[in-house]
C-alpha cells in the first residue's frame, strides 16, 4: 500500500510477449468451498483475522466467523487508506461514544495524524450483527479536527479525545474505499473475537459512577468534555478554581456550585449551575450549563453577574433574589488576562443513582426539592415512583418570573377547577403583591407515567386583582383560588426561568403521603355541608357557594333580605323556594325564589346557582312583586302570583 502510494510511475498492460507492459499468463488457481467471507483467518484461527483491502460502505465486509453480539468483534489495527495517507501516525481504534452500540451495531473510530500533529483524521466504522450470526463491518463517515496546542509526540487516544475530536470536528469527509479516492479509509483491517462477555463490558463506558477534575477553564461555545454520560442529571459539578482577571481571585470565599434556581430544572440534555465567589461586599457568579452531545456532558460557560452581599459560605444566601436584585452582568473569561468571571479545574463526580430532577432531602426519599424552575409538558421528574398523583403534596416553592420582587407568598392549594384523579393531580400556587391590590396564581399538575414515576409541570397562570384585601390577611384556600380563577384579570404566560415574562414557580419541594392522606385530601366535592355565605349574593358570575360536581345538591334555605326600600328585615318568610316559573333543575343550574312579604304585596328575588368550573355559585338575576298578603308559604302560589305580578 506504501510502495503503492509513493510509486515511481505507471506501466501499461501487456496480454501478449511482444507488448512492452506488464503481464500476467498461467494464473493457477484454487476453488475452497469453506471460504464464506471476505475476510481471512489468522494462522487457522478462526477468532482472529485479517480483511485485505479496503473496507467499503454498506452492506460492508463479512469476516470469517458468527458471533452472538456485534460488540465481540474488536477492531484491533488497519492501515491508512485514501490519497492522503503518507506522513500520518496512526493513533488507532477507539469505541465510538458518540453512538450507542447494541448487540446488533457496535461502532468504532479509527484516528491517525499528521506528523506536524496539527491535522487530526477519523473513520467511523460500525460492525453489523446479520440475521445468520454473521458480522459485517463497513465505514460510515470521516472527518477532520485541527488542533493547534498538540504536542510533538503525544499519541494517546481514547473514546474521549474521539468524542471531543468529533464535537469539535472542522469539517466532515468521504470515506475512501479505494487508494485513489478522496477522503479518509482503512484497509488491512485485523479483528479478534472477544467471548465471555469482555467486548460487550468495554462498550458500556457511559454511566460509570466516576469523579475527576477537567483541567483548565470552562470554555463558551461548545464548553469542556467532562464525561460520557446519557443524562447530564447524573453529573454534579462540585467545586472549582475562580478564573479572569479581578472579578474572581484566588482568595475568595465559597469558591463552590450550586444548582442554577433561576433557570429550567435539569433535563436529560441540560442542566444549569452556577459557580459563586464572594469577597465582600460583593458576590460574584459564573453561569455554567452541562449540556448532553452526542453521549458526552460538556460544562459550557455561558454568562456572569455580580450582586451585594457578604457571604463566607452559601448559609442562609438566596441566590434567586440576588440574582433578581443584581448590580450588573458580567462578561467571562476563559483565560487568565482577561477581565471576567471564569471558572477552571472543575471538580464534578457523576453518580449513576440519580434518574431524575428532583433531590431527596437529607437522604430521606419522601421528600425532595426540584432546583430551578419548573417546566412545561412534559414538566419535571420526581426521585421516587407513586402509586396514584394525588399521592405528591406540593409542600412549597419560590416565585418566579420578572416581578418575582416585593410579593407575599400565599402558598400551594389543591385546584378544584379540575377533577383530580389517580393519573392526574392539580395544583394552584398563589402570591400577592404586598399592596394586595394584585393577585397573581399559578397552575400545576402532578402527572403519573406508567413506569410509576410522576412529573410536575406549570399549566397556566392569571391574575386576579382585589380592590378590598385587608393587609395582613394572606389565608388561601382552594375555595378562595377557584373564586379568584373564576374572576380572573387576564391569563398569563408561564415563567420558565427568571428572564421570561409572566408567573412561574421554582424550587419546589414535595413530599409523598402514603395511606390514603393524599389521596383523600383531593377529595373535597360534594361532601355533606352546609354555611352561611356572608355579603350579598351579586350578579354576573354571582358568589361562590360550595365545592360539588352537580348543582342538584345544593339547597337554598333563607337569606336576609337586601337592598333598600322593596325588602326589609321586618318582612315575613325570608326563604327559598324552587322557582316553578323556570326549567327544572340539571347538574349545570338550578333556579330559585327568594320570598319576602310584607302585606299587601309579596316580593321576589330570583337566584340562580350555576356550575363553574366543579363549584356552585348563586347569581342574583332580577326580582317581582305580586299582590297578597302571606306570613308563610302556605297556600301560596308562586307560579301563579309570577303570571299576575
């Protein structure tokens, strides 16, 4: 392949004596039916092998022996191919980690360099499990990655630097499948068959509970490879070095992470810290987000800010109002002569445990916290599976969004707007600006997956504004919440993180009640009642009575009679009757007759009471008189008093 790459000159071909070319005559040849493939054994053993020539595309190469799973075969060397392939080192086979390979599909990158060390070239490669046993290998790609800072003579090579590689790639190549085609290939590929289990373990290198240091500084753009992973949940950034010139120092305080609250909670492909450095009287921090590429956790520097505050440690600092009350933004720096916030030397452990967004308090799995806010749908794992939603108690949270300042916390409520049941639990989060002119709420929703695991989301969030709060009084309840949705201002956008504009929550904390006292909390419709609605039952929406699913349920008895002149206290029967001049009662609305007689006239206020939203409310809707002179029921006929009013 050398001799070929280097070769002096081309020769024609010759078929006879007398032409000047070279030839070939009397080929012998031998037929072996027990050749299957195009690969060779080594030396009789079927377990390793040799495939001369190049490896092409699909459908690939077959090698010479079945296997039960595509992660046996171990790609050991190859030769350079393509064009290009003199003055290259060969770096050699690595596991591919930037794909997941299963028994069907294991996947390989094969890297080599340039001498000058500045141009790195890879091969992605992949063996195939065939229905037959047999496996088939065949490239699927190549690219180059240029580094500048390489050193002469450094030829270590793992799945990592692979992954960078890839991440960072500066351009994507053909594959060559012959010497005289463009782009990078391999030929002379040698392969062993690994048994007992030691190909398939060394695939599985995600996950791994690991910790360690990335040396150097966080960077921006794609940020620093940490470690591979599925779930970037799994990674904990611990602690680092403050990094820039003047805005972090050496001896500065705290020097630690924390999860961001004033960004989304943690995904599988996100997640946001914040890496805070104090020197009195000012508190500095880095944002730092771990984003998911491609199987890897890369730790990106994305933004700085800087607020008042003297803090040694992270005790009793809120770092959502710091941000919120901030003095300026700051830019960041990945080096160390420039003015900024950088972080470097990171510190992190990955822990395979974590398979969610929640963290259990205290190591007690009952109870938990969702840093950051909370998202939309599909919303934010839990750390522990649920038998029925309701079981989730929302216990508190922060409040989040823009106008998160100056704002009384009212607290979390069940949501009797909607039925909650086992697959699905509501939740409403109020807060009231200290005024308390202005009410602002927000809904939530315990979901429960199949697996038994359970997810909060924000669905919603609105305004209610109260011209007659008294100041003090911030008692909430789910009757209050349903009356303030029901005379709601304006509906509002969720707050995903601090930035968005309108209502959202952060910082959640839960806990889980077994025995039914979750479950039977929800459960507050239609139970055996009765009370006084004090202040006058009013028009439009009217005023909310009780909690029910049907309006059936609801029985009017008395009232005091209201307004001026036409009714007074003094006045007989003061009662309710079914109004017989209206339609019969249904789940969604009964009608009523609130009767008062003060001789000779009889007067009449009627009231409906209307289904909202799985609460009744009585609407006062207009009034008659008629003549007679009662002092009870009796014998009274209101229908026909209505037809001669």
């Amino acid at each position: 392949h050398e001799m070929y790459a280097r070769k002096q000159t081309t020769l024609s071909v010759a078929v006879n004596d007398w032409t000047n070319g070279v030839g070939v005559k009397d080929i012998r040849f031998k037929l072996d039916p027990s050749i299957v493939s195009s690969s060779v054994s080594k030396d009789g053993n079927m377990s390793t092998g040799i495939i001369p020539g190049y490896v092409g595309k699909d459908p690939g190469v077959g090698l010479s022996i079945s296997v039960q799973d595509a992660r046996e075969v171990r790609l050991d060397s190859a030769g350079i191919g393509g064009p290009g392939a003199r003055n290259e080192v060969i770096l050699g086979f690595v596991r591919d980690a930037t794909l997941t390979s299963t028994r069907h599909e294991a996947f390989w990158v094969y890297g080599f360099r340039n001498v000058n060390g500045r141009y790195n070239r890879c091969v992605k490669l992949s063996v195939t499990l065939l229905p037959d046993g047999m496996a088939r290998v065949k490239v699927r790609g190549a690219w180059d990655y240029t580094n500048t800072s390489w050193v002469s003579g450094d030829l270590y090579f793992d799945s990592m630097i692979a992954h960078e590689m890839w991440t960072r790639r500066s351009r994507t190549m053909h594959n060559a499948v012959k010497i005289t085609d463009s782009g990078y290939g391999v030929h002379s590929v040698q392969w062993t068959i690994l048994k007992d289990d030691a190909g398939v373990s060394a695939f599985d290198q995600q996950d791994k509970d690991d910790s360690g240091t990335i040396h150097g500084y966080a960077l921006t753009g794609l940020g620093s490879l940490l470690v591979l992973t599925t779930d970037v949940r799994k990674v904990l950034l611990l602690s680092a070095a403050p990094g820039g010139r003047y805005q972090m120092l050496s001896s500065d305080h705290v020097k630690t992470f924390v999860p961001d609250p004033t960004m989304p909670a943690a995904t599988k492909e996100a997640s946001h810290w914040l890496f805070v450095s104090s020197r009195p009287p000012h508190v500095r921090f880095a944002r730092v987000t771990v984003q998911l590429i491609d199987g890897a956790a890369y730790a990106r520097i994305t933004a700085g800010f800087r607020s008042a505050g003297s803090f040694t440690s992270l005790d009793d600092m809120d770092v959502h109002e710091m941000y919120a009350r901030k003095q300026t933004t700051l830019s960041v720096a990945v080096n160390d002569w420039t003015n900024g916030v950088g972080v470097k030397d990171i510190r992190f452990k990955l822990d395979p445990s974590i398979v969610s967004s929640s963290v259990s308090k205290d190591g007690n799995m009952s109870t938990g916290i969702i840093p950051g806010y909370v998202g939309k749908d599909p919303g934010v794992g839990l750390s522990i599976s649920v038998q029925d939603a309701r079981e989730v108690r929302l216990d508190s949270a922060g409040i989040g969004g823009p106008g998160a300042r100056n704002e009384v916390i009212l607290g979390f409520v069940r949501d009797a707007t909607l039925t909650s049941t086992r697959h699905e639990a509501f939740w409403v989060y109020g807060f009231r600006n200290v005024n308390g002119r202005y009410n602002r709420c927000v809904k939530l929703s315990v979901t429960l997956l199949p697996d038994g695991m359970a997810r909060v989301k924000v669905r919603g969030a609105w305004d209610y504004t109260n011209t007659s709060w008294v100041s003090g009084d911030l008692y909430f309840d789910s009757m209050i919440a349903h009356e303030m949705w029901t005379r709601r201002s304006r509906t509002m956008h969720n707050a995903v993180k601090i930035t968005d504009s309108g209502y959202g929550v952060h910082s959640v904390q839960w806990t889980i009640l077994k025995d039914d006292a979750g479950v039977s909390a929800f459960d507050q419709q239609d139970k055996d009642d009765s009370g006084t609605i004090h202040g006058y039952a009013l028009t439009g929406l009217g005023s909310l009575l009780v909690l029910t699913t049907d309006v059936r349920k609801v029985l009017l008895l008395s009232a005091a009679p209201g307004g001026r002149y036409q009714m007074l206290s003094s006045d007989h029967v003061k009662t309710f009757v079914p109004d017989p001049t209206m339609p019969a009662a249904t789940k969604e609305a009964s009608h009523w007759l609130f009767v008062s007689s003060r001789p000779p006239h009889v007067r009449f206020a009627r009231v409906t009471v209307q289904l909202i939203d799985g609460a009744a409310y009585a609407r006062i809707t207009a009034g008659f008189r008629s003549a007679g002179s009662f002092t009870s029921l009796d014998d009274m006929d209101v229908h026909e008093m209505y037809a001669r009013k």
